[in-house]
C-alpha cells in the first residue's frame, strides 16, 4: 500500500478527490461532481482546481505493471504481442464488465417491447378487454424500466471510459520509458513527429475503443436471443426486418476495410507532416534568413493535400456509416411491415410499435455499437501495432553474449562494469574496434580504433570536422552499432555533450539534474565551471528559468551550465565533447585549470577539443582522421601547427531584472463556445451560403423522416379504425397504395440522408484544410519574440493534437449534432401532435435541460482546456527528455525523467478523470429528466382518458423512447464538440497573431545591392517590449567589399547586430544597403539578397540537395563544385543515394562540424554581395577553419563579409575588426590599428592568449595593414 507521503506527492500538491470521501449514494446518483459544476459555474477553473488522482489512475503504477508484462512478452515470446501484455493486464476487468452487462442489458431489450404490446392492446380493444388496472401496471413497469437502464448505462460507460484511461496511461508511460532507450540509428529512424503521433493520436483511440469493445462478443449473442424472442412472440415479419440489420452489418465490414486502410494511410501522411513542422518550429531562425519560408509552406501544403485526401475519404466513409445508423431502424420496420402485410399478417399498433421498440432497442448495440467497436477496435489494433514497432525499435540487439558474471559482452564488447574498480586498469579501452550508425548501413564511422584512458589521465582527442571525435565519445557510452572489436568500460560515466541540453527550468536544476543538493560541491562546481559572475548578475541568481533549450542564455552559458551538470555527478569517467569552443580564452583557461585538471583529477577525463593548446599536459592525445585514430606519438609536429588562440568571451553582459527569462504560459480562453468560434468554422468552409445548403438538407432529411413515422401511424390507424363511414377519399389509401407510399418515402430517407452526409463530409475537410493552411502561413511568418516565448511542444501540439481533433472528430460531432437536433425537434412535434396535453411538459423538459446544460458548458469547456494545457506539458517534457537522450543516459537519469513526466501525466489524468465524470454525470441527470419525461408520456394516455388510437399511443410512446436516448446524447454530443471546438479556437488564435512587420514597398533593382555598402545610423534594437535595449545607438559604416570581424563578449550585442540587419526583430533607427533603407523593402526582398552561415547549423527533414538548394537554381555539378571546395564530395558522394540521400531529423547523421560546412555550401551558392557569418567555424578544427577563410577569401572576394568568431586567428585578417561592449560600438578599425592601443579592448582581447599569440597575431595584423596600403597606394596611383 503506498503511504500518505508517495500519494501527496503524486498529487503535486493538489486537494484529496471528492470521489474518495463520496458514500454509496453519492458514488450511484454521481452527486460528489456536484461542487465541481457549481465551482465551474462560477469561476474559470484552472490547474489549481484539480484534484490530486486517484492511486489506481497513478502513471507510475499503470506504467509499472505494463513494463512488467512488456519486458515479460521480450524475453520469453518469439513474437512478442503488445496487445497480449494489454490483455494480461487489463482483459481480466474488461471481462467482468462485460459478462455484469449482458443479461442485464438484454432483459430490459426484452421486457420493454412486452410490455409496451399489453399497454397498447388496452387502446386496440376499445378498453374493454384489457383492465385499467393492468394498463396502469404495465405503464409503471415501463416508466421503471426506463430509469433502471439509466443507472445500467450510466455505470458501465463511466468504468469502460475510465478502464480506455488507464490503458492510455500505461501506454504512453511505456512508450516513453522505451523511447529513452532508443539508440542513436533508431532515432534518425523516428522522429519527434512520430513520437509526439504516437502520445497523442494512437495512444488516444484507447479512449475511444473501451465503451464499446464489449459488443464484439455481446452482439453475437444479443442476436441468438433476438431470433429467438421475434420468432416467439411477433412472427416472420419482424424476422424478415432483421435481414436490413445484416445487410448493414456485411455492407459497414466492407466499410470497415477500406476505412481502415484509409486510417493508416492517414497516420502515416500525418507523421510525415508532423515531421515537417518540427523542423520548420526548430529551424525558423534559419528559414527566415535564408527566405525559405515559401518552400518550406509549399512542402507542408503539399504534405497536407495528401493527408487531405485520404482524411476526406476516410471522413466520408465514416460519416456514410454515421447517416445509415440515423435511418436504419425505419428500414427494418418497413421491410417487417411488408413482409407482413404480404404474409397476410394484419397491420395493428401493437405488431408496428412493438417491432419499432425492440428493434430500436437493439439498434444501439446492432447498428451503433457494434460498428463502433469493429471501426474503434480496428483503429486501436492499427495504433497497438504502430506503439509495438516503436517499442521493438528501442531493443538494442544482444547476439553473441559471452563472458562471466562479472563481466557482460555484446557482439565481443564488455558493455559495462561497476564493481571492484582496479584503479591500474583503464577506464575505458577500445581494441580494434569498427563501429557503425545503423546496422543496416554497410559503411563504417569508426574503423580498427585501439583506444585507452586510464584512471587519473586526462587524454585527449583532436581531429577535423566529421573526423570521429563525437562519434568516439558516442561509442563509449554504447550509442552505436559496435560490429568488431572489443569495448571496455570500468566505472560509471558523465558526459557533457557538444550541443548543449538545456531543459526548461531554472540553472540550479539543469545542474543538480535530481542529484541531491550538497551547498559546498554545489559551489564549488559554480565556481570551476566559471558560473559564479554569470549567476551574480541574474535577478534570481540560479533560481532563474532558462526557457526552452536555454533560449534565454548565451551559448558559452549554456555550455558551461551543460559542464556543470556533467561535472557535478559524481563518476569514475568523464567524457567532455568539446566543452571549451563556446567561451572565450580567459574563461576556457579557467575551466582546463579549475575543472578539467583540478575538480577532476584523479579521474578518467576525455576530451575532445580542437584547442591543442590544452592539451600540451595531456597524459595522452589521439588523432582522428576519417574514423581512423592516431596516437600523438604519431603527431609531434601537430603541437605547434595546431596552436590555437581560440576565444574572445569572458564575462555575460549584466542582466537587469526585467531580463529573467521566463516561459509565456499557454494563453487560456475564458468563457463558453461562443458563435465566434463557430462562424470561424463556416467561414473557413466557403461562404455563407455553402453553410446553409448543409443546414438545409439536413432539415430536408428530418422532414422526410417525420413524416414517414407519422405516415406509418396514420395507416395502422387505417387499418384498425377502418370503416364504411369513412371519407371517400379514404378509399384512395388501399393497403398496397399505403405499402408503395411507404416504400417511396423509405428510399427518399436513404437518399437526402446520404445526400446530407457527403455534401457535409466536402464542407469540413473544406474547413479543415484552410484552418491549417491560415495557421500555418501565420506560424510560419511569426516574429522571433513569438518563438522565444512560445515553446515548440506547445506550437507543435497545435498542428498535431489540434489539427488532429479538427479532422477526425469535429465533422462527426458536428454531424450527428444536426441529427440528433433535428430528430429532437421532430420527435417533440410528433408527441405533441399525438397529444397536446404534452406541451406543458415538453416545454418544462426543455428550460430544465436548457438550464442544465448552461451550468455544464462552461465546467466542461474550462476542464477541457485544462486538459489540452496539461496534456502541452507532456509533449513539452517528451520533446526535451529526446533532445538529450545521451546526456541523459549517461547521467543515469532515466528515473528521474521517468518520475517527472509520470508527475505530468498524472496531473493531465486528473483534468482527464474530471471532464469524463462530468461527462457522465452530466449525461445521467439529463437521463433522469427525460425518463421523468418518458413516463408522462406513458402515463398521460391513461390519466387523461381521452379518446384516441392505439397508432397514436403507440407512436407518441416509441418517440418518448427514442428522447430518452438521444437527448443526453445530443447534449454530450453538443458538450463534446463544444469542447472539440477548442481545437478551432486555439487554431484561429494562432490565425490571429498579427506577422512580422513588412510594409517595405522599395523595389530595388534585380542588380541591387551591387557594392555591398552597409551603414547603421543610431541603431537601437530590443527583443520585446519589456526587455532592456540589446543595441544602443549603434552606428557605423562598411565600405563596399570589406571584410569586418565582429568581436565582444557575452551579450555585447554582436549577434543582435546580424539580427537587426536581416530585420529578425523590430528596431530603431535605420540601415542602408547601398543607399537603400532596409526598412522601405519587403522582408523577402532584403533577406534573399544576404546570405548567413548561422551560429547553431541546422538541416532539415528531405534529401541533401533540397537542404542545398530547395529552389532548385544549381545543377548538380555546381553542387559538387562548392562540395569539392569544402572537402565534402567524398563524404557525400560514399552516401546511398548521394545529393539525393535523406537528412534525419535535426541532421543528426551529420556532426556539428559538418552541419556547418553544409551551411556554408549554401552560402557560396547563394553568391551574395554581403555574407555574414556567425561563429560559422566554431564546431571545426583550426585546420578547418584555416580551410574556410581561405575559401572565402576567394570566393567572396569582392563581397562584403561580416564575421562574428571566437577565434582570433579567424578575424586579424579582416579590413576592420568591430568590437562590441554592452551594445554599444566601443572600437572599429583595422585590427593592426587597433592593436596599437595598448588600452583598447581589442589588444586586451589578444594578450589574454598569452605573449606566443599575441606576438604572431600581430604580426599577421601588420603584414595585412601592409598589404592594404600597398593597395590602397596602387589604386591611387591607377587613378
């Protein structure tokens, strides 16, 4: 039994359910929700009105026990079945609800339509035969049998609903605790996308499937006893009746087939999709500067229309099978009704109400429930299968296991040993080992590598861009396909990544990671890692929140709050992928001597770098080449050929308070559904008119329907009143004219109904398809402030779950919500046509239900949006927890994450647990109501005592019947899609946002700009409009082909620069290109003419050449050309398919350092006048940035090149170096000029580095000051 503590804190916080304190009543009438729909009547409720869930709804418990079956199904199946897991752990209690419902629910079908047969025959024999006594007795019998069902119902759907919960729950705590063991190769194979699909789409048809999944075997069984009942009591008529019910059973499992390969089709266009929006969301940075907005959309609208067109059939499909349930009934009963008066049967009220009333009684099991549970089974046996292959992905292969006890080999390699350290032995050691991404890729990342750290040795490894180094780390800690050799690893292992993972929170727990606090470790890991000025300055020291990947945080910040981490774990092995390139010299000194060589001595330390300087007291240094490694011995020479002077940051720029990075919170629409949202519906279909056409037919429908019951009554009551006193027009209404009547209208109900059901299916996907396309013009075009304060869970949980909703519930909700009222509306007008006396009560059912629903809407529309915030939060801690998978496996840190996102889960449960129960409550009262209804109905015929026909009574009662079903299930109807309809609104929120100013009406010419000439006039630029000034008055001039390096510190403003020229954000002032004011030109227009190598290099989802190229402007021998240059043919060309080989999602096929280069590919095709590059060589060797300036050297000769560098050596040969400090230009002339001031911050820059480099860069600064007099004399001179 979990203890009071464990269960509080599962609650986060939260108040006891009321359902734990309910007594039996309470718990049977649905009354412990009361308080919640007063609450949200008066209020808007919010996550802190939720109530902690109840221990048998607890993620952890749920997920638990599946991972038990799972890991079961793993180890001791051949073929292991998810769904068999499923079953073992939930089929037990499926099975008892189902076996409670059967006899129950078939002897309330039965005795209904018995007793219904005795009541009428008291009006068919002219009230003589029959006693009143009995008459009233089987009206009482009815009216009770009405309201028993209710509470029947009732029940049973709110433990089914609840049992779909808990499958769900487990699901999706399984698919993310696997998904942490998913391997490097497996992750390029399934995308975030397909994750996110799968914890929201696949996971939800659990949800759906469990209310009806009984009815597969009750069905069956239901049918044996319906035979057997009809062929007892009413004859072969009503047999014959049942044949339509088996025809639209074969015809919907024909439906079905399709409908399922439509289904998969759909998941699989959706993943794509998603797909592409995650990387459009994490690249938009970059789409915007390289004006790639228009293909990207042209991609995603293209992805679109294909899942348009199998969702409208899929749609269609199941809407046709929706409009056959609407008039199946009236089907059998005319085909019952003809074989009767064929058979000579005579036509009488109790032989048409007592077939209308048993078939109406099974038609929710027959003809909605059982295609249901076919249909819902199908999708969830489609989303089990998809869940089952992601969950066979993870399973890391475990042939050729040999070894001890004490050691465990896989494929020849010691994977792991803790215990007993040897301190002598190495800590890790690599023998002839040949290692490969993928399995199923023939070509090898790493080859023949021996490799060995030792305990209290720092070794290091050096290497060019693509060389192997990360891929060296990534093989110790077990993320790649080892296939020879031997790997061995003694002791637990930190890591600190090359990219850093910054989850969002506060810095303090970004380090502590879950470990536990100790003050003194704490500080003294702040203080080696070179935290402690940085967190000084923050408002809220370590407690501050960082935002979405660290979004708010330089990236020398982030790098060091991602080494702190590493740092802080206490192990026996530390991999550091290089750690220093993101901070400057002074503060990377500080870490090699405080951190690196103090904190960690005596530890086993690796450390990638391309700074060779650090590594001169290295115990060791290997050199990778192609995958192919070196020890120094080797590479003697290296030392002074390698010699870096690295980086230019120190210290962060101060942030004032109103900087404290924060999370915009998920914005919350207050109020109910208004006709807004709805209108923002319909017009997104078309116009007004296309509107009420749909309206139209569906009410068209209903009138044909009406008046096909009344026209049925109106001949029984023919037939059994019938007589020479009769009208002569009467004479017209023969039985077989009736029979023809009768037949026409039936076929003129299938036609309107069907009729209504395409033309609506065309009208939503219309809706559908231009909702998506408003809010993905509208993202797509968004401002970076947006972005930064927007996460990508929750922008993407608008194009997935959102999206999604639109698509596949909202026409069905929709649909059956004009149905269902307008069956309401004709089954009133029907009762109070039989009996007028009704209106009263009609009229007092309808305020009661109207005033009902009011308080509901609201409760239920908070409590829905609650869920969609909540279930955001789960996507967001999902989409994070991918993004650092190796440190997060590294760190041992599963459990943690496990724990958290069970945390999340369990509150997005709780907002869940509440909109169901309210669901259901809501659904029983309103029951209750029309029961009360039912049996005034019943009762009114014979307390009135007033003359009429037994077709009337008949009639009058099978529509009261047929109330009692559909008015709460309208209102849910009304209530689900009330709530469904959040999904539009939160769309057109988006649809909404105003784009990113761009009221430039210039037209340069196509030449335009032809020097390259840039001047900023008093600049000043600011992220939002509460955030402080980033540049201040910044003003100064680049002549036409100079290049300029841009140097600064932390937060100095250099980035800020790069953002005010491609105009990323709003800003002050003015800049001219070439005399033109940027401000007076489209953002298009301005953007396509600069080309950018960006700080952080990102690829995207599709081919090579697309990344390179996605207007399609270079042939291929172009592309190789600028490959060649960069040393990137080779690599290429080795690919599958070459240019046109896939880039995995985020390029993770690619290292950091050969993203870069890719970058720079699609720069030099571009061939701009001016270029910028933003740290574009920070991710590369020396010898490959060497290689990269040479290249733009000439290649961009006569361009304007603006470089943003860390290294030193990348700018001293620029024309100008532009220092910046605080915003502000603090100095900007040629970097020999400004060597010479001895005070400058330029100078103090360069004698950080030490007297070696200061002396060589000075003279490189001289010799090139030289160089341009000469030809600034020359050109003179020519003149």
């Amino acid at each position: 039994m979990e203890s009071k503590e464990s269960e509080k804190s599962r609650g986060g916080g939260l108040k006891t359910h009321p359902k734990k304190r309910a007594n039996f009543l309470a718990h049977l009438f649905f009354c412990w929700e009361i308080p919640i729909f007063v609450k949200g009547w008066k209020k808007e409720l919010a996550e802190e009105d939720l109530y902690a869930p109840l221990k048998e709804y607890s993620s952890k418990r749920l997920g638990d026990k599946l991972e038990e079956y799972w890991t079961h199904e793993e180890l001791f199946s051949k073929d292991p079945s998810l769904m068999r897991a499923l079953a073992k752990q939930f089929g037990p209690e499926l099975c008892i609800y189902g076996i409670l419902y059967f006899p129950c629910e078939l002897s309330f079908a039965f005795l209904q339509p018995y007793f219904l047969t005795k009541l009428l025959k008291y009006y068919t024999d002219n009230r003589t035969e029959t006693p009143q006594q009995e008459a009233y007795v089987c009206a009482g019998i009815l009216a009770t049998l009405s309201l028993l069902r209710i509470f029947l119902i009732h029940w049973f759907l709110m433990n089914l609903t609840v049992l779909g919960m808990k499958v769900r729950i487990a699901c999706s705590s399984l698919i993310y605790r696997r998904s942490l063991d998913l391997t490097r190769s497996t992750l390029q194979k399934t995308t975030m996308g397909q994750l996110i699909n799968l914890l929201s789409n696949d996971v939800g048809k659990f949800d759906v499937v469990f209310p009806f999944i009984n009815t597969l075997w009750i069905a069956p069984l239901a049918i044996v006893a319906l035979f057997y009942y009809i062929d007892a009591t009413i004859g072969p008529g009503a047999m014959a009746g049942l044949s339509i019910v088996f025809l639209c059973l074969v015809a919907q499992m024909c439906f079905f087939k399709k409908f399922a390969d439509a289904r998969e089709k759909v998941a699989s266009r959706t993943d794509y999709r998603i797909r592409l929006m995650n990387d459009i969301v994490g690249g938009i940075q970059a789409i915007k500067m390289y004006t790639w907005e228009k293909p990207f959309m042209k991609l995603t609208q293209e992805a679109r229309n294909l899942e348009i067109q199998q969702t409208t059939r899929a749609t269609s499909l199941r809407l046709f099978n929706s409009t056959f349930k609407s008039y199946i009934t009236k089907m059998s009963i005319f085909v019952a009704i003809a074989v009767s008066v064929a058979t000579g049967v005579p036509l009488t009220s109790q032989l048409v109400f007592a077939i209308s009333c048993i078939y109406e009684n099974f038609k929710f099991m027959l003809i909605i429930f059982f295609p249901m549970a076919v249909i819902t089974v199908a999708e969830a046996k489609i989303s089990v299968q998809r869940i089952q292959q992601f969950l066979l992905h993870y399973e890391k292969k475990t042939k050729n296991v040999v070894g001890n006890k004490k050691n465990k080999f896989v494929n020849g390699c010691v994977l792991k040993f803790q215990s007993n350290l040897d301190k002598k032995a190495p800590g890790v050691s690599l023998q002839n080992l040949t290692a490969r991404w993928d399995a199923d890729l023939s070509s090898h990342v790493l080859s023949d590598v021996t490799f060995e750290a030792r305990f209290g040795e720092l070794v290091g490894v050096i290497g060019a861009a693509g060389s192997g180094k990360s891929t060296l780390l990534q093989v110790v800690l077990k993320e790649l396909e080892v296939t020879k050799g031997n790997l061995y690893v003694e002791g637990t292992i930190s890591y600190a990544s090359q990219d850093p993972w910054i989850f969002s929170a506060s810095i303090k727990q970004n380090i502590l990671f879950g470990h536990e606090w100790d003050a003194d470790k704490y500080q003294e890991v702040i203080e080696v890692c070179a935290l402690g000025y940085d967190l000084s300055l923050l408002p809220y020291g370590d407690q501050t929140l960082v935002g979405e990947k660290g979004v708010m945080l330089s990236g020398g910040q982030k790098a060091r709050v991602n080494l702190a981490r590493a740092v802080y774990r206490d192990a026996e092995i530390y991999l550091l992928d290089d750690p220093l390139s993101a901070v400057d010299a002074h503060v990377a000194r500080h870490i090699f001597e405080r951190c690196i060589s103090g904190y960690l001595k005596g530890k086993c330390v690796v450390l990638a770098t391309h700074q060779f300087q650090y590594l001169q007291t290295a115990d060791r240094v290997y050199y990778l080449e192609s995958g192919k490694i070196f020890e120094k011995q080797d590479f003697l020479g290296l030392r002074e050929k390698l010699v870096d002077d690295n980086k230019d940051e120190t210290k962060a720029t101060p942030l004032l308070k109103h900087d404290l990075p924060c999370q915009v919170k998920e914005h919350r629409s207050t109020g109910t559904s208004d006709m807004k949202i709805y209108k923002s519906y319909c017009s997104a279909a078309g116009h007004w008119l296309r509107t009420c056409w749909v309206i139209f037919l569906f009410l068209f429908a209903q009138i044909v329907s009406s008046f096909s019951d009344y026209f049925v009554t109106f001949w029984v009551n023919l037939e059994e009143t019938s007589s020479d006193s009769d009208p002569p027009y009467w004479n017209f209404f023969t039985t077989n004219r009736c029979l023809l009547i009768y037949a026409a209208l039936m076929i003129f109900v299938a036609l309107t109904s069907h009729a209504a059901s395409l033309v609506f299916a065309s009208y939503c996907m219309r809706a559908s398809k231009s909702l998506h396309n408003n809010i993905l013009d509208k993202v797509v075009h968004q401002t970076m402030t947006f972005f930064s304060h927007h996460s990508s869970g929750r922008i993407l949980n608008r194009f997935s779950k959102d999206i999604g909703t639109i698509d596949d519930f909202v026409p069905l909700n929709l649909m059956n919500m004009l149905i269902l009222f307008f069956t309401i509306v004709g089954s009133v007008v029907v009762i109070v046509i039989m009996n007028y006396w009704m209106i009263v009560p009609t009229v007092v059912l309808f305020v009661l239900v109207f005033l009902f629903a009011l308080v509901f809407k609201p409760t239920n529309r908070n409590i829905k949006r609650t869920e969609g915030i909540t279930k955001s939060s789960v996507f967001a801690h999902v989409s994070a927890s991918i993004q650092g998978l190796p440190t997060v496996r590294a760190s041992n840190a599963k459990k943690i994450l496990i724990q958290e996102f069970d945390n999340h889960q369990d509150l997005h449960t709780s907002a869940y647990y509440m909109f169901t129960a309210m669901f259901t409550a809501f659904g029983f009262w309103t029951d209750v109501i029309c029961g009360i209804y039912c049996g005034l109905v019943i009762f009114s015929f014979l307390l009135l005592d007033f003359e009429t026909s037994g077709g009337n009574v008949g009639l009058a009662i099978t529509q009261s019947f047929v109330m009692l079903t559909i008015v709460q299930f309208g209102l849910k109807t009304w209530g689900e899609l009330d709530s469904q309809m959040t999904s539009v609104e939160r769309v057109t929120e988006y649809s909404k946002l105003a784009p990113e100013a761009d009221d430039g009406t210039a037209t340069p010419p196509k030449s335009w700009p032809e020097s390259g000439q840039v001047t900023f006039e008093s600049v000043c630029l600011q992220y939002s409009l509460d955030s402080p000034l980033v540049l201040k008055n910044v003003s100064f001039e680049i002549k036409p082909g100079e290049k300029i390096g841009i140097v600064g510190r932390t937060g100095a403003g250099k980035t800020s620069l790069v953002s005010a020229l491609f105009r990323l954000y709003p800003f002050e002032g003015a800049i001219f290109i070439d005399g033109v004011n940027t401000k007076s030109m489209p953002l298009n227009s301005l953007r396509s003419k600069i080309s950018i190598i960006p700080q952080d290099p990102v690829l995207f989802l599709g081919t090579i050449r697309r990344n390179l190229d996605p207007f399609k402007e270079h042939s291929d021998d172009e592309i190789w050309r600028v490959l060649d240059q960069l040393d990137l043919k080779r690599l290429i060309s080795e690919l599958p398919s070459a240019l046109e080989s896939v880039v995995s999602e985020g390029g993770s096929n690619f290292s950091v350092g050969q993203r870069q280069l890719l970058c720079l590919v699609r720069a030099m095709l571009k061939n701009s006048k001016i270029v910028v590059l933003d740290e574009a060589t920070a991710n590369v060797d020396l010898k490959s940035d060497e290689l990269i300036q040479s290249i733009i050297r000439r290649e961009f000769g006569n361009c304007t090149v603006l470089t943003i560098a860390h290294r030193l050596h990348t700018v001293i040969d620029s024309d100008k170096v532009l220092v910046m400090d605080n915003g502000v230009v603090a100095e900007f002339g040629s970097p020999y000029q400004l060597l010479q001031d001895h005070d400058g911050i330029f100078s103090g820059y360069v004698r950080e580095n030490g007297d070696k480099v200061m002396n060589e860069l000075t003279k490189i600064a001289e010799v090139y000051a030289e160089q341009a007099t000469q030809a600034s004399t020359l050109k003179i001179s020519e003149l």
